[in-house]
C-alpha cells in the first residue's frame, strides 16, 4: 500500500485533555504527531464523529500548570481511536502568541455545530 501522508508522523506518548462545550473534558494519550496533526486514543467510551471540534492540551510532568490549548478537528474514528487535525495552520507559533497575549483565545465550535449537537 502506498502511503500518502504529506507528513512524517512520529511516535509519541502524551496524557492529553480534549475540552468541548457539551463533553466537558476528555482524557487521551497521543501515539503520533506530525505537523498537521496527531492520533490519539481516550481513555473512555465516548461517541467521536469527524468534524467535531476540541482544544487540546498537553498534561504530566514537565508541563506548565496551564499549558496554552490548540484548536484541534476530528478526521478519522475507529472506537476509541481518532485523529486530529489542527486548525491553526502554525499549531505551535498559535499556542505561543496565546501564552504572550497576542491573540485571545476564542471558542472554537461553530454556530451550526454547537447547534446540531443541542439538538441531539
């Protein structure tokens, strides 16, 4: 099989927190990253769709007490294993000008998003 990744994923293990609106927190570890996103599995039983929106932060020993959240989507589930798509073209330059001040943090799910899971 051929793959056609556009970038090199590299194996990873990070306790994670994926915040939503209506979900509240979820936990996850992250098994690869690359610059354009990651893959991950919870840690609970939680019914993931593609196109879901989540901020994601980092968490464990060696991380800030409040480490700056990405903006993240979903692309792919399989149980309870997904993958993540960053929204911010520059993930990492984003999270910085977040932690100085240069840019508020704002919520990430859409009007019709937010909607469609209220109706649910």
């Amino acid at each position: 099989m051929i793959d056609r990744r556009k970038h090199r994923r590299v194996e990873v293990d990070y306790c994670v927190n994926l915040r939503h609106p209506l979900l509240g927190v979820l936990t996850a570890t992250v098994r690869n990253l690359s610059v354009s996103g990651l893959a991950l599995t919870l840690h609970d039983d939680v019914t993931c769709f593609v196109m879901m929106e989540f901020e994601i932060e980092v968490q464990g020993d060696g991380w800030e007490l409040e480490t700056p959240t990405l903006p993240v989507q979903v692309t792919r589930v399989s149980g309870r294993d997904i993958a993540l798509r960053f929204l911010v073209e520059n993930s990492v330059s984003f999270a910085e000008d977040i932690e100085q001040g240069a840019v508020e943090e704002e919520p990430i799910v859409s009007q019709g998003l937010r909607q469609q899971l209220c109706a649910s």
